[in-house]
C-alpha cells in the first residue's frame, strides 16, 4: 500500500464515522469535493496545508491523521 492509498483510507474511514459526505467534507475543509475524491482514492498527494484542513475539519490534530496512516502502511 503506498502512502497516498494509506492516506485516502484514512480520510474515508474518518468522513464515514463522522456522517459525512464528501461533499460536506470539502465545504467544511475549503476544499474541492473532487479534489476529496481524489484524495481517498489515493490518486492526489495532499500538501500540507490540505492535511491541516482536513485535521480541522475533523477537529483532530495532524499528527493523529498522520499516525493513522502510519498505522496502515505498517499493516
């Protein structure tokens, strides 16, 4: 699995458990809902910015979404 797949899942599996659409997802980071889609799918490498909008989006520190996809390419 490479670090923008492990990513992407990481950012699905977070919108999911917090109801959201991608959609909703986008308007709450600022955003584009396709540029979202293109994240999960593991197609786009997000900036680091983008990661700190996300990570506020989902009212979480950076660093647990980084630890998470950490987690994942491990497995």
């Amino acid at each position: 699995m490479t670090i923008e797949e492990a990513f992407g899942e990481v950012i699905r599996e977070l919108r999911k458990t917090n109801n959201l659409s991608q959609e909703k997802l986008a308007d709450i980071s600022k955003l584009d809902r396709s540029f979202i889609s293109l994240i999960e799918c593991g197609r786009k490498q997000p900036s680091l910015i983008t990661i700190y909008q996300l990570a506020k989006a989902f009212k979480l520190p950076a660093s647990k979404i980084l630890a998470l996809t950490e987690k994942k390419i491990k497995k």
